[in-house]
C-alpha cells in the first residue's frame, strides 16, 4: 500500500495531476482551492497540519488531521478516493506547471490509461520499444501507441527543461528522504549549504532540528547530490514554487521580493491583510507561502533569493554567449520580442534557432520575470557584476 502510495505521489508531483474545479472565470487558484476545501468540509484550522501531513508521503496522516476536524468514518471513506487525495495536495500545496502537465494526464486518460501506467512509462523514458510494447499489452494498438506517445511529447514541449528538472528531482527526494525517516522540509531549508555537510547540520540545528536528524541528515547529503539536488536545483524549485503561489493569489511577480523581506509568516499575514486578504483566503494563502519560505524564513531569504537569481541569470546569458554585463540591456529588450532577436543577431551573431532557446528559456527564469531593469539598486546587478 505505501508503495502504491508512492507511486501516486511521484507522479502528482512530476505530472501535476491534480486540478481544481473552476467556481469562476475570475476566480484565483487560492479561491478555487478554498471552494474545494469548503465543499468538503476542511475548515482553515486544518490547513497548516494537512501541509505537514501530505509532506510525510503517507495518505494515513492525512486521514488523522480529517478525523481530528471532525470528519466521520463514512465521511473519511466517502472523501478517499484518489482523485480527491490529488486534489487535497493541490489546493493546500500547489505545484508547477499544472495546466500543462494535467494536460498529459488527460490525454493518458482519454486512451484508457491511468496514474500508475503512466508511472510506468516515466520510468521507462529513455526505452521507447519499451514503453511501445508497455503500450500494447494494455490494449492499444501500435499505431495508437506511437500515437499517443508523439502526442505526449507535443504536450511537454510547454514545460521548460529546467523546471521539468525540479519535478524529477523533487519526486526523488521525497522518497529518499522518507526512507530515511526525515521531514523533506530540511531539503530545502538547507539547500543553500548542500555543498557544505556541516554547515547544513549546525544551520539545521539552529532552526529547531534535533542534533541526531542533523547529523542523519548530512550524511544523506552525497547521496542527494548524485540525485541531482544541487543547491541551485533546489533553490530554483523553491523560488519556481513560491512564483506559482503569488500568480494563484492574483499578486504581481514582483511582489515576491515583499514578501520574503518580511521573514516570517506573521509579517506576511499583515502583508496580506493589508492587501485585502482575509478567512479562509487568507488562512490557505499563509499556508501556500509558508510552505516555500517557512514559517520563519529558514527556507528562503532575500540573501538566498538573490543569490540564486544572480546566478540564474549569469548561467543563462552564459549559456548563450552573452556577457553577464548586458544583463540590463537584455531585460529591457525582453519585453520587445523583434529588438531582442535584432540586439541578438547584431551584437552576438545567434541565429534565429538559438534565439529561440536563449528567449524562451529567458520568459521562464525567475529573474526576468521579477527584476525590474531600470532598478539600479537591485542586488542582482551587484551580484552579477562581482563575478
């Protein structure tokens, strides 16, 4: 059963495959989400424990904190279906790419299959007879096949590579770190120390671990590493995540930095009160961004924000063979999509190809969707130009 469990927690996070019944065409994912939860009967008081208990990749927990609010055993049965479940981790913990990746989830559905084949076929990605054959034996034929995995692959073009990365690397490490008996939230409260056991052990401890999962936990450390869990992959995640949050709460971008200036979840909820937030919107909308930041800051700060879009931005131009120094030039132009490409092709001799890759993966960092070109004091700047 935990297994099972497993497998649909892996796909939830890597296909997003939870979505929210739309109540109104104006209506934010926040408010969809409080719709959904107020259908079923989950008052506000329970969305800060149901956060930590679809955290613990165990289905049990989550029946605990439904019983400790006053859901009945028929009620408990009614409501445990795994649709729900999915849809009980998106409204309290939504994640990246949704649209997108339940988009694949409906095309799998409307050929016959379901989560657990399509848990199967991810894990046969790099064996496409495989996943041919896989295909088959459920009933398709082998056009249908073919035919559906072309389609699959249509689908995915919209998400970036980078941030699929995150998915993948995030499922991973939810298992990793269960098997080890640890809250996944140490990943990501540490995730600027990766490349530092100690360091991650003595800045775990001081935010309120005990010295045993300390130690237990940097000793996972190289074994995260090989997964992929860089500190930027995770930083990025955190930062991707926490975007997310703020667009499905109907605040700009920009906001972000606000935000986590703040440094705790009480600051915020002032923040938010301020903005006009209150009951059950407000109550899910702390639990929705204490989930990224923590509640008092130890996941992100302004530090760690601008360190990882610096370096962000830095790989990107890079990447493309763009100084770092135009990084001002190149965010202004963002917006003017024919005076980039020209800027592009005059100055750094890209063709219309790598112009392509160089914009799109530009329109989906963190960065330029956040930082204001004409800032000059921004610390991004100051970063990128120490370098």
């Amino acid at each position: 059963m935990r297994q099972t469990l497993r497998f649909l927690m892996a796909l939830a996070m890597l296909f997003g495959l939870c979505k929210l019944p739309v109540v109104a065409q104006e209506a934010t994912r926040v408010e969809q989400a409080v719709a959904f939860l107020t259908a079923n009967n989950i008052p506000s008081a329970a969305y800060a424990e149901l956060s930590t208990a679809l955290s613990t990749n165990d289905y049990r927990n989550v029946s605990a904190v439904l019983v400790k609010y006053g859901y009945t055993p028929d009620q408990l049965k009614a409501f445990l279906s795994d649709m729900n479940l999915l849809l009980l981790r998106a409204a309290i913990s939504p994640g990246l790419d949704d649209e997108i990746l339940i988009e694949a989830l409906a095309l799998a559905q409307s050929y016959g299959l379901n989560a657990l084949d399509m848990q199967w076929l991810i894990s046969m990605a790099n064996d496409p007879a495989g996943m041919i054959a896989y295909l088959t034996e459920r009933g398709l034929t082998s056009e249908q096949a073919a035919q559906f995995l072309a389609e699959t692959a249509i689908v995915l073009e919209g998400v970036s590579q980078h941030r699929l990365q995150y998915h993948v690397i995030n499922g991973l490490l939810f298992t990793f770190i269960d098997d080890a008996g640890l809250p996944a939230a140490m990943v990501y409260a540490s995730a600027h120390l990766l490349d530092d056991p100690g360091a991650a052990a003595t800045y775990l401890v001081s935010i309120g671990y005990s010295e045993e999962q300390a130690q237990t936990f940097a000793g996972l450390i190289p074994g995260l590493i090989e997964r992929g869990a860089t500190s930027q992959a995770i930083e990025g995640w955190t930062v991707g995540s926490l975007l997310y949050r703020l667009e499905g709460l109907g605040l700009p971008p920009h906001s972000i930095y606000e935000i986590v200036a703040l440094g705790n979840i009480d600051a915020v909820r002032g923040y938010l009160t301020a903005k006009g937030f209150s009951g059950d919107v407000l109550e899910l909308a702390l639990v929705h961004i204490g989930g990224c930041i923590g509640y008092h800051g130890e996941a992100l700060n302004l530090d760690r924000l601008h360190a990882f879009q610096a370096h962000e931005a830095t790989s990107l131009l890079r990447s493309a063979g763009i100084a770092p120094s135009d990084l001002r030039v190149i965010l202004a132009l963002s917006a003017h999509p024919a005076a980039l490409s020209d800027y592009l092709t005059s100055v750094y001799a890209l063709d219309e190809s790598q112009i392509g890759v160089f914009a799109m993966n530009l329109s989906q960092s963190t960065f330029a969707r956040t930082v204001n070109p004409d800032d000059a004091e921004d610390n991004i700047f100051t970063l990128i130009g120490a370098q």
